[in-house]
C-alpha cells in the first residue's frame, strides 16, 4: 500500500482552507483611508499583477474593481486583506465569515485578533506584521516597499522591518521568492500552519524563519521538523544577546528539527544566497559526513589566503587534493599556478578561474568550491563571470560535482560582474570571508537535517525505572506542603530511576550520625539536611573527610549550630551522611524550563567551577543514547572523558545512560520544574550522583514537552490464532535495523503492493524516516518478537495524519509467517482506534487494483474501494464517525 509523505487537507478552524490564503484565486481588500497603512496596500494589491479577481469593498481605490458590499461579488472570496479601525474589524469578520471567507491578512493594529478570528471562524494572518506576498500569483498584499520577484526562496517572519531589508537584498542579488508572509504578533494563523504549507509546497526551495515568539511549542517543532526534512530551514532571533540559557536552548530546539540557526542579518543572508540556490553534493563515507572540506582557488594569493583562513576560523578543513588531482590540474591550467589549497592562479589569468573550480568540483574529496575573483589589470571580468556561471550551472544541484560559491571582490568593476552571477543562479558575495560563510552553512546545514534523521543503534536502553517509588517522595513532599525536595529526597528519586546514587544514610542528631558513619565505614562526608538549603556549602553545611565517629559527632554539632546561626528561618530534617567518593571527572546534569520551548536537559562540567565557567550543552526530552551521546559530546567535558595526563579515560555510554534516566524522569513526571544534579562523579567503573536537588511546580501545573514523548502507554500484547505472542507496540528509531531485515524477508510481490515498485532494500534516509516518526503526526504499530538480535518485526500498521485536517492514510504489512494468524486485523484495528482518539473523521489508502488480498481485507474491516485516476491504482476509504 504506497503511502505518500505529505498530504493537503482543510484546517480544524471552520471553513478555513490553507490553500485559501497560500494560493487565493479571488482576493478582497477592507480598508479605511484613515488608516495609515491602507493606502500602501492597496497601491501594491493594485500594482502587483494578481492573476485572479481583486475587488475593493465598500471604499474605492484606484486599479481595482470595488463593490459596495460582500453579498455583491459574484463568488465568496478566498482571502480579505484588512486595513480597518479596530472598531469596525468585529462586524467585517462577521461579514466575511457569512459570506463564506475565512482567510484573511491583517497588517495593521488588530487588538483582540485571536478572539475574533476565534468568534467568526476566521484565520488570520496578523496583526502589525509585513503582510502576504506570493510573487508567483502576483500578490502583493504587504506593506513592502517595492515588488518581490518570483522564485524558490520563504520568508516567515514577525518583523516588518527585517521583511523589508530581506527583500531589499534580494532584489540586489537578484533572489527571488515563492512565499513571503509576515506573521507579526502571531495572535492567529502562525508559523505551525504556515510550515506545513510550505513542507508540500515544491515551488519552495528554502525557508527562512525570523522568530521572536512561539505559540505551541509541540507544534512548531513538529511543522519545522515536517519542513527541515525536505529543504533547508534557517531560523534567526533577534534580541536575546545576553540570555544564554534561552537562547541556547532555542539552539536546541532548532538542531531537533534540522534547522539552521543563525546569530545575525549578515549570517541570514549569506544562509538566504547560499541554500537557495545550492544544494549539497551527494559526497559518502566517514570523511564526507561533515561536509566541510572546502578547496579555495582564487586569481590572486592574498584573497585566496584570506579564504583558507576564514574557512578554517570557521571549524572547517581544507580540502586534500590526491597527487593524481594535482596533476590533471596541472595540465590543464597555465605555468605559475600555486599547486597547494588555496590554489592561486598567475595574475592575469581570471578567466580560468571557471576551469579550475570546475576540475575540483568534480573531485570526491571535495565538499564545496570557493572561486575567489580580485579585480586584475588587463583582464576581461565579464569574461571570468560568464565562464563562472557556466561551470557553476552544474554544481550545488544535489548531483554528484560539488556546489561552487563565488566571492567577486571589488565596487567600482565588480559589482555589475556581481550581478550577472546572481542573475545566473550563482551563490556570489563580496568578500571571500562571505563565501566561506556560505560553505560553512551548506555544511552546517547537511549536518542538522543528517543529525534530524539520524539511525540509532538497535539496542535500547532499558531503564525500568521504578515509577511508583518516584510518585510516592513525590506525593509525600507535596503533602509537607513543600515543592522543594532535600537532597535524600531528591537522590533517592533519581534512584527510583536507575541512576546510581552514593551510598548514605539519614540522621536525625549528631549521635546518630556517628553510628551511620560507622555503618558506611571508610572517610564520610557530612551535610545538612534541608530542602530550604540547596547551597549547603555556603553556610557551612558541607565537611569532607571524617574518618571516625567522634569526629563525625563533633562536626555535626558545629554544623547545626553554624547553619541554624546563618539561616534560622531553614527548616532542618536533620543530617545526611554520605560515604565519600572517590577520584573521578565532576559534571553536572540539569533539568530546567524555557517559557518558549519548555523543558530542557544541560549537561557541563560540575563542581563549584559549574557556576562559573561557560561549559553546558542543551538538549530537550525526550532523549535517547545516540542524541544523549551528541550531547555529551558537544562539550568540553567531553574532552576530559577522552582521559588527559593523569586522568584516566572514563567511557561516555554510562554518562549518556544518566541523561536518558533524567529525560525518562521529565517526560513520567512533568510536574517537575527543576533538578540538578551536582556533582555527576564519572569515572572508569561508571557514574554516581553525589548531590542533588529538586523542585516541584505549583499545584496543578505541568511542563508541555516541545517534542511529543515516545508513547509507552499503547503497548500491549496480541495472541495469534494459532497460540504464538507479539508485542505491539509504537515503532520508535531504534527499530531501523529490525525493519531493514522485515523488508529483506519480504518476497517481491509484498514489496511490490506496498511500495508500489520493487525495491530490493530501504535507503537509510527512508529508513530514517519510516521509524523516527512524528508522533503528533503519524503513528506505526509494528508487531515485534524477541530474537536472538534483539527485536524481530513480523508486521507494520502506519496511519499518516494530512496537515490541519481531519484525514489521514494508511498502509500496512504483514510478514509472510504471520499472515492468517489475524495479526493484520488487530493492527488494523489498533491504528483506527488510534486514529479515532486523534479526532479523524476518515482514514483512506491506496490499492493495487491487482492486489486481490489487500482489497478483500479491507473490505471486510468495511471500507469502501473505488477507483482513481490511475486505472492501475484503487482507493480504499473508512469513514470513522456516523
């Protein structure tokens, strides 16, 4: 059964079709002249070439067509565009709801917007915001300042303003758009809705995000990911310097959906030129995998210097060309040329700049080609340009010659050269540093979208975690009335979890401190024990050290009365005495919320030194090893683990296993707001949690994870008719190496009726892609076994929900062991019960018309079949309420 990746549909919102306000065929303008803005818009709806109907209604405005009211136009519209006082705008959404429109554009002051649209059934783009243009219809319903012209290039943005200086440089870099739509304060119809028109959308080649403010976290990270998978998404956001956990958590978020963030308007568009034009090479193996390996051949030694220099400030490598390159190149090009990376052309010799790009180009060990052009004396730049182009007209296609970017220095001579290359669809900038930056993206680029849809290993990490003991601190901190747990309280939560914590035992005097630290034996630590204490060391809470129960009696007395003298109003549960650790690395794991992403995971070095220096990386949950270990590695801690002079190494898969412990934690409890976990000791025998500490939200409130959990709570076991037992459960990533060998074991004819081809294996980015699903968009029940490898598929039931609508499309497959034991059936089953609770109204699939099993099948579970527009091709189709 084919099953297509994306599909349209209508939006919840009543009425309201995407397609109304991406690709509007009858357009209406409601604007008031006392209304600054109104003037502007109507000037470019009349000047931009609409190729459908555009009316004016109830106000008059030179190049269209005005009627006196709604109820006069011939067929409802598409699409309003509003420019009223906010006092009229309650009756001109009723209006436009009763006469069948429900997209609208509202650039102007809209207070209440989200309200209204929600009273009328309307969704709205808006309010104080660019507006809408779609160059490819000839719409210009923005406040822009001159025409943007067609092409492949999105913008989605909050600011007007940045919208403006976007589209100013396209104009000067000859880059065209297909979409440009200002989301402003983001009241309504937002980035989550606008993503995933523009994921199906094939005249979109690149996105360009401007985000200031997210309304549904789970959404935009799911709409972005939908998008990242088949073009390049960047993402800018504008003032939040200085907000470092913030804005490295928005970093997070970010890479998890395979976007490219940006730091400033210089990064966005050299991202805007590059990835709109260019695309990767098809580059393999280990080498390749970065995609950063950039040869620099220029006409000039300095400039070409220059490159090389910025390529390699940027983290990336110079690329190393074989001996047998070398030698072809020297063949083809004139004595005097520089044989190394930078190579550098004799001057004079411009015009071969094109060959040389294009020798190395071609070359597997080369990621991108940066071409750098100096104005020369007595040499035709036109000429260099023209032969630029060409060689570049080839590369940066997706195909196998790498892409080259070209850095045109100079004004005077150069910038008409500039733009020639532009107009030809080359990546051009200005300075070589530019150009570089340019590579650097494209890199930067395959490796979040590869990072996004990345294969973990098969095995899975089991964490059995003890939910009821962790429930039960919990319940009993809250009945304290407290939403801060003490250090044994929040130790022994993370116990419950399977993290390993340091032996200790809780005393209630110094007396009976002396007798725990007898029964742990060897040097103890002594802390205080309090929840109203996190920083125990600060008021002397923390002795290190203590060998003997005397001393253990006697620090203890001194403590107490030390911290009840520094902080009277702590409530004290008494004494906590810990076996003291041995040598190893200290880290720390934190969990902690974001007001735009939600909850977040950091991992760094720990210790005092975690508060002063700048080492933590960030990741949300749910984690599991392959993304825990990236974390781990994004460090420098990372580079203490890999052992140094006398520091033995310590293994990273006991430091990943904590931190998926953590994330299970956050996405079982959500009523969590805040641990940390300081000191995480690591050291080769494994990992302990010395310290930690932990604070509940208020009554009532839970954290909304930004990406949807893996959902544990569908599984459930299945008894074939003839007594054998799977386990059916929702497919997760791990799973690509048990569903690569589900479809070996296929014979050709399955294979045929649910690809619709003959396949002989999955491709890794299919594979990627089948198992590493959105599950607030897809669900795949897969029925699995144990084997000797692990788990063993024997049967996949997947139901893909179409974007803003009420349908969705299913496929399924059975192993041919499995069928006739009603296994088909029962997943059928389960995937249409599921798709019930998500609020569908249908379910629909397509057929092979000679596939007589599958259409007798779904027959009997009631569908209905009929035929398509493919005589080869039949459509099955279910409605899931009366």
């Amino acid at each position: 059964m084919a099953l297509p990746l994306t599909a349209s549909g209508r939006n919840l919102a009543k009425g309201f079709r995407d397609t109304a306000l991406f690709n509007p065929q009858r357009v209406v303008l409601l604007a008031d002249p006392s209304v600054p803005a109104a003037a502007i818009l109507a000037r470019n709806l009349a000047a931009g070439g609409f190729r459908g109907t555009l009316h004016a209604v109830g106000q008059g405005w030179d190049g269209m067509a005005g009627v006196a009211a709604l109820d006069a136009l011939e067929a409802p519209p598409d699409l309003a565009v509003v420019a009223l006082p906010p006092e009229r705008l309650d009756a001109a959404f009723a209006a436009l709801s009763a006469s069948g429109c429900f997209a609208a554009v509202v650039p102007t002051a809209a207070p209440g917007l989200r309200e209204l649209c929600a009273r009328h059934g309307i969704r709205a783009l808006g309010e104080h915001s660019f507006g809408l243009c779609l160059p490819g219809l000839g719409l210009n319903a923005s406040l822009a300042h001159l025409a943007p012209r067609p092409g492949k290039l999105a913008l989605l943005g909050q600011s007007a303003a940045l919208a403006r200086a976007v589209l100013d440089w396209a104009e000067g870099e000859s880059v065209g758009f297909s979409l440009i739509a200002g989301i402003g304060t983001n009241a309504d119809y937002g980035f989550s809705g606008a993503l995933d028109w523009l994921a199906r959308d094939a005249a979109t080649s690149a996105i360009l995000l401007d985000l200031r403010r997210i309304k549904d976290r789970r959404r935009f990270i799911s709409a972005a990911r939908a998008a990242a998978r088949t073009r390049p998404v960047v993402a800018i956001r504008p003032g939040h310097a200085g907000r470092d956990t913030a804005d490295a958590v928005l970093g997070a978020a970010l890479r998890r959906a395979g976007v490219l963030r940006v730091q400033g308007l210089d990064d966005l568009l050299a991202a805007a030129e590059t990835l709109a034009r260019l695309r990767p090479a098809a580059r393999y193996g280990p080498d390749a995998a970065r995609g950063d390996r950039i040869a620099v051949v220029s006409n000039g030694q300095g400039p070409g210097q220059m490159a090389a220099d910025a390529a390699l400030r940027g983290g990336a490598r110079l690329a190393e060309i074989p001996e047998a390159a070398r030698t072809v190149l020297s063949i083809a090009l004139p004595e005097g040329w520089s044989g190394g990376n930078p190579f550098a052309l004799p001057m004079g010799q411009g015009h071969r700049l094109a060959e040389a790009a294009s020798l190395l180009s071609a070359l597997p060990e080369v990621d991108s080609v940066v071409a750098v052009h100096a104005p020369a004396p007595e040499e035709d730049g036109a000429l260099a340009a023209e032969a630029l182009a060409a060689a570049a007209a080839g590369s940066g296609r997706g195909g196998k010659a790498a892409p080259i970017l070209a850095a045109w220095l100079g004004a005077g001579t150069a910038r008409p050269h500039r733009q020639l290359l532009a107009g030809r669809g080359v990546a051009v900038f200005g300075t070589p540093e530019g150009a570089v930056r340019g590579a650097l993206h494209l890199a930067q680029d395959r490796r979040n979208r590869a990072a996004a849809a990345e294969l973990p290993p098969r095995d899975v990490l089991e964490s059995a975690p003890d939910r009821p003991r962790a429930a039960a601190i919990l319940a009993a901190v809250r009945s304290d009335g407290r939403l801060a747990l003490d250090e044994e309280e929040s130790l022994s939560l993370l116990y419950a979890y399977g993290l390993p914590t340091i032996a200790r035992r809780v005393a209630a005097s110094p007396a009976e401190a002396a007798r725990a630290a007898y029964h742990l034996g060897g040097p103890v630590v002594l802390k205080v024990l309090s929840a109203d204490l996190p920083a125990k060391t600060e008021v002397g809470g923390v002795v290190l050290g203590l060998r003997d129960g005397a001393a253990v009696e006697a620090a203890a007395a001194r403590m107490l009365e030390a911290v009840r003298a520094a902080r009277p109003e702590a409530r004290l549960r008494g004494l906590l005495v810990q076996a003291q650790a041995g040598r190893g690395e200290e880290l720390r794991l934190r969990l902690g919320d974001d007001p735009m992403f939600g909850p977040w995971i950091g991992f760094g070095r720990g210790g005092t030194a975690a508060a002063i220096e700048a080492d933590e990386a960030h990741d949300l949950p749910p984690l599991n090893r392959t993304l825990a270990l990236a974390l781990v590695q994004r460090t420098r801690a990372a580079r203490l683990l890999q052992g140094w002079r006398d520091r033995p190494t310590v293994p990273l898969d006991p430091v990943a296993e904590a931190i998926v412990r953590l994330s299970q934690l956050a996405v079982d409890f959500p009523e969590l707001l805040r641990v940390t976990v300081n000191p995480l000791l690591a050291a080769p025998d494994g990992v302990v949690a010395l310290d930690a500490f932990v604070t509940l939200r208020p009554a009532g409130e839970i954290g909304t994870l930004a990406i949807a959990p893996y959902p544990a709570q569908l599984s459930a076991n299945f008894l074939a008719r003839d007594g054998r037992e799977a386990l059916i459960r929702a497919i997760r990533p791990e799973d690509a190496e048990a569903l690569s060998a589900a479809f070996r074991r296929l014979s050709p004819e399955d294979v045929r009726y649910r690809f619709f081809n003959r396949l002989r294996e999955l491709p890794p980015a299919q594979l990627a892609r089948l198992t590493g699903i959105d599950y607030d968009r897809e669900m795949a029940f897969v029925a699995s076994i144990p084997d000797e490898a692990g788990d063993r598929i024997v049967g996949v039931a997947r139901l893909v929900l179409a974007a803003g609508s009420e349908e969705g499309e299913f496929a399924i497959i059975v192993d041919p062991g499995w069928k006739g034991t009603g296994l088909g059936t029962h997943l059928m089953g389960r995937l249409l019960d599921w798709g019930r609770a998500q609020g569908l109204r249908r379910v629909s699939g397509q057929v092979l018309a000679d596939n007589a099993p599958m259409l007798a099948f779904v027959r009997r579970l009631g569908f209905a079949v009929g035929r398509t527009e493919d005589a080869e091709v039949m459509e099955a189709r279910l409605d899931l309420r009366p």
